[in-house]
C-alpha cells in the first residue's frame, strides 16, 4: 500500500508491477514493456500474447490482419468441467480476439510477409479447426502473393474439445505448407514457450529454419508425462530450447531482443538467394 499526503494508505494501481516467474523479483511493469518482456534481472523472456508479438516482429503501422472475424463452433457439443462453448466465450472475453490465431501481412524491414502468430493466453494457444484454417489461409496468402512466410507458435497442442477434428488440422496444415514450399518460397518458424503436441507435430517443425525464443519448452508430449511413462529421471532442461538445439531440433536459439532482427537477415538471404534462381533460370529459357 502506498501512502498519500495525509497520511492515509491508498491502493497500488492494478499492473503497475509484475513479478518474474523465474527469479521472482517486482519489476516495474514500464521497464519490463520497454525491455520485450524479458526480465532485466535475469534475462527470462516472460509470454507476451499474439498481438504484443507482431507489434515486437512487424513494422509499426503496417500490419493487415486477414479473417479476423472467423471464430470456432462447437460440432461435438463438447462438456467436460465446462462446456466448450463457455471456454470460448470466456477466452474471447479476455483476448479481445475470436480465435487463438491471428493472420496478415506486414513489413519486416524491407520485406513484405505473410505471419501468423497463436496466442497462449487463448485456450493454451490450442489448435482446432478455424486455427488450422488461419494457418493454412496465411500459407496459401502467401504463396498467392509470392510472400515469405513467418509463423509463430505458442501452443498447448490440438483441441481436445474439437477431437479429429483438431487432428485434421495437423495434415491439412502439413499439406499447405508442401505446396508452399514446392515455389522455392522461404518459411521460417519461431517457436515461443511453450511450443507442444500437435503443432510441434505438425508446422512448427517444418520450417526451412527453425528458431526458438530462450528456455522455451519445444515437445510433444510434456516431460511430466514421458517420465510417468518411461519411469526415468529426465536429465536437466530436458525440452528447453538449449537442449533441443543441442540435439538437432532447431537451427537457432535467439534472445527476443535480436528476434526482428535476425529474421530480418534469414529472410534477405533466402529472398535474395531465391531472386538469383530465379534471373538464372530466365537466362536459360
């Protein structure tokens, strides 16, 4: 409580500190935004939702979100502790968004990107029908406009309460990308924390180039529940970032801080090397 000019204790304002999950110190919730969200004490990248992500990734002003309106249904009538169509409801309400994917096109630097990025804080990021749909729309946006593309993922993994219908989405967007990836188009995929199930499974591994944000969890199933089944000690920062670069699974650990900027640099190299292909085969023809 703080204390005003005559003495008697007022409230705190309500987010004017937060603390980080990982070393637990307060930080001043300003110094934390101006910092990417990343604790200055101990460097742990806290979870930013999906539009706090294009803000970071794409340049200001020039951002066009596509099927921004499309949201899911609810084909099974799903209930377990509570309904789906609750969980939905409750999930719009606190995201102000209709789905856990948002889709456009912007700029990065002096490239014109397709990007699709899944939102945590929506029903863990799940993947169910319409966020397979948005993915695959972003794809096929992109290889219409000749676009590079950039997802990210942040994700518990496919829609239980969708069922096969959740499944579906992990072909149907596996699919898309093959077609893309036919025209020679780069795909870069950024995996945020966590990164799980289904879409791990599926297009957050099929990147041309895989990066992850530090200590993010990149898995299929959770460490808790490979140990209940193997009934082994995992070692230490097992499916942690670190570990999985180590072992082949990524190409690239990237502070979020140098994020922009060294997607920046993957897409001049892959555009530029794809512009040369491209004056060579017109050569020969």
């Amino acid at each position: 409580m703080a204390v005003d000019d005559s003495g008697k204790k007022k409230p705190i304002p309500e987010g004017l500190w937060a603390k980080c999950p990982k070393c637990e110190q307060i930080i001043y919730s300003k110094e934390l935004q101006t910092n990417m969200s990343v604790c200055p004490k101990c460097g742990h990248a806290l979870r930013i939702n999906a539009r706090e992500r294009i803000q970071l990734l794409i340049e200001e002003g020039s951002f066009t979100e596509i099927a921004a309106d499309l949201e899911p249904k609810d084909p099974l009538e799903f209930v377990d502790s509570v309904p789906y169509k609750t969980r939905m409801k409750e999930s719009q309400k606190k995201t102000e968004q209709k789905e856990a994917a948002i889709i456009g096109e912007g700029m990065m630097g002096p490239h014109r990107v397709a990007v699709a990025a899944l939102d945590f804080e929506f029903m863990g990021g799940s993947m169910g029908s319409v966020v397979g749909e948005k993915v695959t729309m972003a794809i096929e946006y992109a290889l219409e406009n000749e676009l590079p593309l950039l997802i990210v993922s942040a994700s518990g993994g496919a829609r239980m309460q969708e069922g096969i219908l959740s499944l579906f989405q992990m072909a149907k967007t596996s699919a898309a990308l093959a077609r893309y990836q036919k025209e020679q188009l780069p795909y870069i995929s950024v995996l945020a924390d966590p990164t799980t199930g289904g879409v791990t499974a599926s297009f957050a591994m099929l990147g041309d180039i895989i990066v992850a944000e530090p200590r993010a969890l990149v898995a299929f199933a959770g460490p808790r529940v490979i140990e209940q089944t193997i009934r082994q000690t995992l070692p230490q920062g097992f499916q942690q970032s670190e570990f999985v670069l180590k072992h082949g699974m990524v190409d690239m650990v990237v502070e979020r801080q140098q994020l922009k900027v060294t997607l920046i640099k993957l897409f001049d190299f892959f555009m530029s090397a794809r512009r040369k292909a491209r004056a060579a085969q017109l050569e020969k023809e």
